[in-house]
C-alpha cells in the first residue's frame, strides 16, 4: 500500500484528494490518502502533495503546529513531492510579491528557484489555457492569482514555458529531482501530475 | 466517488443556459462594458467559470476578516486570514449607526488592495448591479452580495453571471442558497445575523443547509421528489440533482454571522463550514491581534482541540464584543430577511 500524504493546512485539499483518488483508479494502483496536519502524520508516507492556498496562512499554520523543521527533512531525503501555486511558493529558496515588493521569509527553502508571488496580477488577471509540460505533454491549466518563477538554478530546471501577452515568456514550472513545483493548479483540470507523484512513491 | 470539482461543469452548463440567451449581455456590450470572459490572447481565457470557482477552492479551511482601514486589513494578513472584506464600518456599527449602508469607498479599498498580498473582497448592496461593476473595475477579487448593505433590489439579486469577478452571497437555508448559485453566485456564505456576536443564527441557518441537503441525498434516487424540489425552490433540476449527489452545498459555503470566538469558528467548521467570514468579531473586541491569530488556528485546527484550547486561551472573555441577543432584536432590526 503506498500511502501518500496532502498538508492539510488552508487551501483546496479536497480537490488533491479528489484528484490522487481519480489517478489511483485510473493508473489502477492501489494508494491510501492520509490529511497531514501534524508532524507525526508525516513519518508514514511515501509522497506528499502541498496544495494551492495563501501561502502566509499556510506559513503560519505550519510554523506553529511545528511541522516545518520534519517537512523538510523529509523532502531532503527525497520523497516525492508535488506542489502547486502556494506550494511552490512555500518551497522557494527565495520568494518576493509582486504587489509589497519585498522580499518574504521562506518557509521551507528546499527548491532551488526565486518566485514572485501574484506575478499575472490580482483575480481578474487569473486565467485558464493550455501548457505543454516537458514529459506530461499538453495540459489544460487554471492560474489563479498565481506566482511565476523568476530564476531557476541547479539542480532544478523548467519544465514548462508561458508565453503571455503582458509578461512575455515566464517559467511556470520546475523539476528538481524528487519535487515538481507548478505555477498553477492541476488537481483542477487533470492528473497527470498526481499520476506521476504515485508512481515515483512506488518506486 | 463524487467532488465538488464536478460542480463545475454544472455551473458551466448553467452559465451558457442562462447567460448565453440573454439579451442584458448585447445590450452591456453596446455601452461599451465588455462582460463577457474574453481572452488576453486566443489561447488565454479570463473570468470562466472554472477561473472563478478555482479562485474559491483555494479559500478552503480559512478565514476572511471585515476590516475597514489599512492597518486592520495588516493586522489580519499578520494573522493568516486568507482575505480580507473592506467595509466602510463593521456590521455592529452599520446595526447602531442606521441610515443606509451602502459599498465601501473606494480609495480605502484601492489603499488596501495595495498594502496587502492577500485577495480583498468588498460588500455590494444586493441587487446594485453597478457598485458591483465598480468593484470589478477596482479589480477587488470577490463581491460579497451582501444584506449586511442596504438593498436596492426588494425583489431581485444581480445577475452575476456577467460578471469576471466571483461572487459569494448569503443564504438561511438551501433553497435560498441554490436560487443564488442559479443566478451566478461561485461562493455561498450562512447569513447567521450580522453585528449580534452572536453565532446562534449561522448554526441555525447551517443546520437548515445541510438537513436539507441531507434529505436530498436520502431522495437521490427519486426524480419525482428532486423535480418537486426544485419548483418549490424556483431553481434548475441539474442543480438540485447535482447537490443530492454531491451530499453537500455545490460550491464553498463558508460559515458567516455572529462568529466572535474561537470556539465559535471550530464550531462551524464541525457542522460542515469550509471556511469562516468574521465581521465585528475580530475588530470590534479590545484584543484583535490575538483573537484573529486565534481564530485562524481555530478554523484550520478544528479537529484538533488540543490547539482549539490553545487558541481559546490567546483571547479573554472579558475582551470580547459584548453582542446583541437575538431575540432582543425588534423585526425590522433583522438583516437576515433582506433578499431571500
């Protein structure tokens, strides 16, 4: 049984829920869900997904639960993790906003990208289109008040360009060995990604 | 297995039925206002449906506080709310002040959408479809259709279908929160009564909610009983349909009305809330910072009282608003009767 854990934090941990359960039927692997809310939750797992929401919340729910420190750790060991919009930002080395400025404390720091956060602008800017993702093919993707990232070293490397008419080409996502760090929010539109999360978890 | 995801595609299908036919949207495009979701370029669409319940999936398990000034707007961002709600006054003072309440200004609502990274939502009066345009223009990032505001509109809500932006909007019972999601509402929220301090009515009105929705479910077999459903409620039978499968309201229903504690919050957040809008609550007790904070922990950590004790601890009783008794409330005084 591969078990695969979502912080459970703030944020759509439904729909990635909703998502992983739809690629389990489809890729006919047998997987279990588990909310992660508290530090232990995490010891069991083979997977983690960090979800869309406000990244401050998040921040501030795990700092106080206690979980960063162990979070960490276990994405420096390698498990498989995906993370979307929020997600990515809480990973980020470095992370600005597009409308404060300045620079944000880091929650996590384990992926090597600097992103600005709001980048396309506030919830009227936020749109749906269609992206080709290096090694998952075409996709539909939803970005919702969502960051972009600004500058990318190794070992993490883009895996998907935009072309957008006011920002022209950003990176809006990444691949860094065991972590796929996405700009926008598949668990809306497809599971692809949470298909590849499980199998990695397999492996 | 069943998600609120396959909501969307109901709300899609509505959308086009009650939208694409309308003759309001011809008659907008010749003044000029461009309603319809249109693209940046032919591969980027703004403003769908999916764009604007995307935005909502992402508010679940938090909580989005009414402040009426910059520095109250930081002090809830300090605290991990996931939105704030600019008012022009806080629901209690609307209550005493009297007089017609209407949308905030919008120099305090641009100020704030500067001075925060968190999305801002502000109050329209029901029915005043074109404050509502004036907030989208503003480019706030949800309107709250609200009854805490003075209606315009006795008999009817705006049409928020035509609109990029999201709506969220009150209800005291299911039928009344369908009719709203039926005209294009992407969020609903518990009316309770707003300003009391009081949660008696949210719980009443969320209870309401879910035995309805729950006696749907029991019917979901029963096309006779559903289609009565929805002619009693004035709403589409794919609505009422999809709410008896899904076993739950079809889109973010966040608890509203009266939440003035952290106990308060967990509360709603137990009967079935998604998420948690605080009025008065937070700025009219005499310990904001620590009650926001302490509310935030609430709503997340519900299933957990170890940290609800905690979070109860972070605030005093003895700073609370003081809050109103419902019953002492004279008819007329009631917000929660405007635009059923």
């Amino acid at each position: 049984m591969t078990r695969i854990g979502v912080l459970a934090l703030q944020g759509d941990v439904e729909e990635h829920i909703y998502a992983l359960m739809k690629a389990s039927k489809t890729s006919n692997l047998n997987v279990e869900v588990v909310e992660v809310k508290k530090p232990s939750q995490l010891d069991s797992i083979d997977g983690l997904v960090i979800p869309g929401g406000e990244s401050t919340t998040i921040r501030y729910l795990a700092s106080y639960i206690g979980l960063t420190p162990k979070l960490k750790a276990k994405i420096e060991e390698g498990i498989p993790t995906l993370a979307t919009c929020a997600g990515l930002v809480i990973l980020a080395k470095k992370a600005r906003d597009a409308v404060l400025k300045e620079p944000e404390q880091s929650l996590l720091g384990v992926l090597n990208v600097e992103v600005l956060r709001n980048a396309f602008g506030r919830q009227k800017d936020s749109f749906e289109t269609k992206l080709l993702v290096e090694g998952f093919g075409e996709v539909k993707a939803v970005f919702i008040r969502a960051p972009i990232v600004t500058e990318v070293w190794n070992p993490a490397k883009p895996i998907s360009k935009l072309n957008h008419p006011k920002l022209g080409e950003v990176i809006v996502a990444v691949k860094q060995e065991n972590i796929i760090g996405l700009a926008f929010h598949p668990e809306l539109t497809t599971t692809a990604f949470h298909e590849w999360l499980i199998n990695e978890a397999i492996k | 297995m069943s998600s609120i995801i396959q909501s969307h595609e109901v709300l899609e299908r509505l959308y086009d039925l009650l939208y694409g036919l309308l003759e309001l949207r011809d008659r907008l495009r010749q003044l000029g206002l461009e309603v319809l979701p249109g693209g940046l370029s032919d591969s980027i669409t703004l403003g769908s449906v999916k764009v604007k319940t995307s935005f909502i999936a992402m508010l679940r398990r938090g909580v989005i506080m009414d402040v009426t000034s910059v520095e109250q707007a930081q002090i809830a961002e300090d605290a991990g709310a996931v939105g704030v709600m600019v008012l022009d006054k806080l629901p209690y003072d609307v209550r005493r002040s009297g007089g017609v309440a209407r949308t905030a200004d919008l120099k305090v609502i641009e100020e704030i959408m500067r001075n925060t990274s968190i999305p801002v939502s502000a109050k329209v009066r029901i029915g005043h479809f074109y404050e509502a345009v004036l907030l989208e223009e503003v480019g706030v990032d949800l309107i709250d259709e609200s009854e805490v505001l003075t209606p315009v509109d006795e008999k009817h809500h705006i049409n928020k279908w035509v609109f990029k932006t999201p709506f969220v909007n009150g209800a005291r019972e299911l039928c009344e929160a369908l009719r709203r999601i039926s005209e294009g509402a992407s969020m609903i929220r518990s009316k309770g009564e707003a300003g009391t301090g009081n949660v008696a009515e949210a719980v009443r009105h969320f209870k309401e909610i879910y035995s309805a929705v729950r006696d749907l479910t029991a019917h979901a077999h029963d096309e006779e009983y559903l289609r009565d459903y929805a002619r009693k409620c004035q709403v589409q039978h794919d609505l009422v349909l999809l709410t008896a499968k899904l076993g739950r309201v079809p889109v973010i229903t966040y608890a509203a009305g009266g939440i003035a504690t952290p106990a308060d919050a967990a509360l709603m957040m137990w009967l079935g809330a998604d998420g948690v809008f605080v009025g008065s609550g937070i700025f009219k007790s005499k310990d904001p910072e620590n009650r926001a904070k302490a509310i935030v922990l609430a709503t997340s950590f519900w299933d957990n009282p170890e940290v609800v004790v905690e979070a109860q601890k972070m605030v005093s009783e003895k700073e609370a608003m003081l809050g109103i008794d419902v019953k002492t409330l004279k008819p007329e005084e009631l917000l929660q009767v405007r635009g059923l």
